[in-house]
C-alpha cells in the first residue's frame, strides 16, 4: 500500500521541469518566510534537496545571511540522522546516495535546540502523515525533539493526499507549506 503511493508520486516528481520545480519551491519559500516560526527562529535542521525535491539552497543561504544556525542532516548507523551545523556550503559534500551532507562531524547540535526541522518526503496528508522513502529515518529522529520544535515538510501540492496509510512510529508534521496553501495539523 505504502509502496504503491511512493511509486506513483516519485514518478510524478521525476517529471517536474527544472523550470517548475524553482517556480513552486520559490513560492513554496517564500510562505515559510512569512511565517512566525522562521522569523522568530534562532536553529533551523534542513535537507538539501535532492531529485526534484522542494529546493532548500535558498533557504540556507537566506537563514546563514540573518545569522540564524542551519543544521544539516547527516545519516548516521541503523538508519539515524544526526544534526550537524554548518556554516556554508563549502561544509557539504556528497555522502549517502549523492545526498550532500556535513563534512565536520564533530559540530552536531543538541536537537533540543532546534526550532524549526524541514522534513522532505514523497507524500503527505492533511492530518500531517508522511510517507518518506521507506527506511524510516524521520520517524526516528523526529522522536528526539522537544515538544516545543515545529516540524514541517515543504512539499508540491500534487504530494499532498486525503489520507495516507500510516503505523504507529510514523511522526507527523506540524505544518504542510505546498506552493497553494498551508496546512495546520
Ligand atoms: N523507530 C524505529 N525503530 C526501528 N524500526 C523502525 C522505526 N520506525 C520505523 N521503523 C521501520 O522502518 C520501516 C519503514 O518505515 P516507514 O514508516 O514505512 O518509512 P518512511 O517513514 O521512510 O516512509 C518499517 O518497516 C518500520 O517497521
Ligand atoms: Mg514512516
């Protein structure tokens, strides 16, 4: 069932134009601009993109200029993530599966001190369920936060579904930024 809608939605995503994919993201970053939560933010985790995905580059760039924290995930044994700091682009390089990641792995971060996690993905539902990859990394990193971390996935809205099918360790969002809307959940 999960791996059916993973299939369908990747399949979609792939087929984005470079042209549609800077559109929507663009419109995708400015939503989170305007948000509280951003603009009130001190420590951001974020991915970087990677086939098609919500483009996260400018968001670093823009938070790095205001002098906010960035957090990059780095993926860790037994399908962790650990949070590292970075402080420019020049402290990313490909690792796991052409994903860029950290190179300075001693600067991970406290994840109580994160304020804010964007969280890719390849589908998602109003009630804030995800469906990832299928190894689970989120779900168990997401676990570690503090109550107070606002978790939110960037996602195109072809990716959002009624409802997903979902097991007890799947974490949820707090709130769906797509290129049309916000979801509160
Ligand atoms: N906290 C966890 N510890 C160990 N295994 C887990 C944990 N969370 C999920 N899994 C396992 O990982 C697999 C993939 O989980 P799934 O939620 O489908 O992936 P994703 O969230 O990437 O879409 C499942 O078989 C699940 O049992
Ligand atoms: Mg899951």
């Amino acid at each position: 069932m999960k791996g059916e809608i993973r299939r369908r939605v990747l399949e979609q995503r792939k087929m984005m134009s470079p042209k549609e994919v800077n559109e929507k993201s663009k419109k995708i970053q400015e939503k989170l601009f305007r948000t509280s939560y951003y603009q009130t933010s001190r420590t951001i985790m974020t991915y970087v993109d990677f086939q098609n995905e919500v483009e996260t580059r400018s968001i670093i760039k823009r938070a790095l200029n205001e002098g906010k924290n960035i957090v990059v995930p780095l993926c860790g044994p037994n399908f962790s993530l650990l949070p590292v700091k970075i402080d420019s682009f020049d402290d990313l390089e490909k690792g796991t599966r052409g994903i860029l990641e950290p190179t300075k792995k001693h600067d991970i971060v406290d994840v109580k001190k994160l304020d804010i996690v964007l969280v890719p993905g390849i589908t998602f539902d109003r009630s804030g369920h995800r469906l990832g990859y299928g190894l689970a990394y989120y779900d168990r990193f997401l676990t570690q936060l503090s109550p107070s971390t606002i978790i939110i996935a960037l996602a195109y809205s072809f990716q959002l579904v009624q409802t997903l099918p979902f097991e007890d360790h799947d974490q949820k969002m707090n709130l769906i930024i797509t290129e049309n809307e916000m979801i509160h959940c």
